[in-house]
C-alpha cells in the first residue's frame, strides 16, 4: 500500500464519525462506493484478507485520531475492499454477546456470505438489521 494510499484510509477513517452525524443511513451507501471502483470483481479470499490485515494495521497507528471499534472500522474496510474490487457486503446487527447483559450493536464484513476478518463469527451472535451491498 503506498503512502498516498495509506494517508487516504486514515483521512477516511479519522472522518467517520462527522460523517454518520452528517450523512443519513439511507445515504450511507453513497458516500462509501468509491467513485471509481475496479472494473473486474476481483477474487480470492485470501487478497481481501491480506488487505484487511494491512488496513487494520493502519487504523491502528492512527489512533488516538482514528477511533477505534466496529463501525469505523467496517465502514473503512467496506469502503477501500470496494475500491479494490471486492464484491463485500456491510452488516450490521444487534445482539447480546456472551457475559454482556445488554443488547449491543456490531458492524462487519462479509465477503462471499461469511464474515471477514472477524475474532469471531458475528451471525449467531448478532441479529441483522441492516446491509449495505455494492450498488
């Protein structure tokens, strides 16, 4: 990943939050399809996690000004994998994880139907509520 590159996922990133007080759920998806995005789907699980792994490992040199957690994390990697051409879908769900007495929301990656990227699988956990699919 270049400089250039690297630079655009944190400015991303580090903007998350000024964008969901800004911009509607219903016009999200908008602002995360990249306006240029690959002309070829590209394949392989493999290449989306490699990206994955390097995303998060910017994200987290960039804390303290790029927040940490599920959604600024999802909204990233949905927005640079469909750059890359990776035909990625955003979930997001609310459920109550194992020693949590509340409901709590979590978003996530899925790629081919399965999460991606996740500690744990997030769909027996978590109900979905809503997704943002490529346009």
């Amino acid at each position: 990943m270049s400089r250039l590159s690297s630079f655009r996922v944190l400015l991303f990133a580090a903007a998350v939050p000024l964008l969901l007080r800004f911009v509607g759920i219903d016009r999200l998806q908008r602002w995360l399809e990249p306006a240029t995005p690959a002309r070829i789907p590209r394949p392989g699980r493999k290449a989306a996690e490699d990206l994955v792994r390097r995303i998060d490992g910017l994200l987290r040199l960039g804390w303290p000004v790029v927040r940490r957690g599920c959604l600024v994390r999802g909204l990233t990697l949905y927005r640079f994998l469909r750059e890359a051409g990776f035909e990625v879908t955003l979930c997001f769900g609310m459920g109550r994880p194992e020693g949590v007495d509340d409901f709590t929301g979590h978003c996530w990656v899925e790629l081919g139907g399965q999460a991606l990227a996740e500690k744990r699988e997030p769909r027996p956990i978590y109900t979905e509520t809503f997704r943002i699919r490529p346009a």
